[in-house]
C-alpha cells in the first residue's frame, strides 16, 4: 500500500520563503594590476648645487695695443766733446781807411 501513495503524489507545491542570510565571507584574492595613470605635473626646482671644480687653464690671448707715450726722464750728463765744425762762409768786406805814410792801413792814434 504504501506503494499506491507514492504513485498518487500531485503536483509540487509553491516555493517556500528565502532563509537567513549566511555569515559574510573573507576577503577574496587580489585582482590584476590595472593600466597605469597619467604623468602628474612637473615638481618644484631643486635647490642649487655645489660649485664644481675650476676647468683647465685656456689658451694665451692675443697682445694688447702699446700703451700710450711714457714721461720724459730726468736729463743726462754732459757729453764728449765733439769734433770741429766746417768752416764758416767769408764775412762782409770792411770799410777801407786811407793810406797814411807809414802804415799798414790802420790808423793808430
């Protein structure tokens, strides 16, 4: 008999109420890494270094124009004596004196 009960069944009933819900789980596993972002503005000037080292020396520059006349120096001594001159042209005609007996042309008194 307990055959015959099963075979009679009728249709399934309606669905029942939803239960409780149950605990909240865990923290799941990290995602994938995403697309990097757009470059930021640029920062602040940086403070200023040190000084560096001094180069090597440069190559020796052109010379500079003569420099204007010195002052006179101080007088020398006295120099050697030179040599004679040439001799100097023929000078005036004199005034001619009369002759007088004696003499050579000169009158002296």
């Amino acid at each position: 008999m307990s055959q015959a009960r099963l075979s009679m069944r009728g249709p399934p009933g309606p669905m029942g109420m939803s239960g409780r819900s149950g605990p909240l789980g865990g923290p799941g596993s990290n995602g994938l890494k995403g697309d990097g972002g757009d470059n930021g503005p640029q920062g602040p000037r940086g403070l200023q270094g040190p000084a560096g080292s001094p180069g090597k020396l440069g190559k020796r520059g052109r010379n500079g124009a003569d420099g204007a006349r010195g002052m006179p120096g101080e007088s020398g001594g006295k120099g050697d004596r030179g040599f004679d001159g040439l001799p100097g042209l023929p000078g005036e005609k004199g005034h001619r004196v009369g002759v007088t007996s004696g003499g050579l042309g000169n009158d002296a008194a």
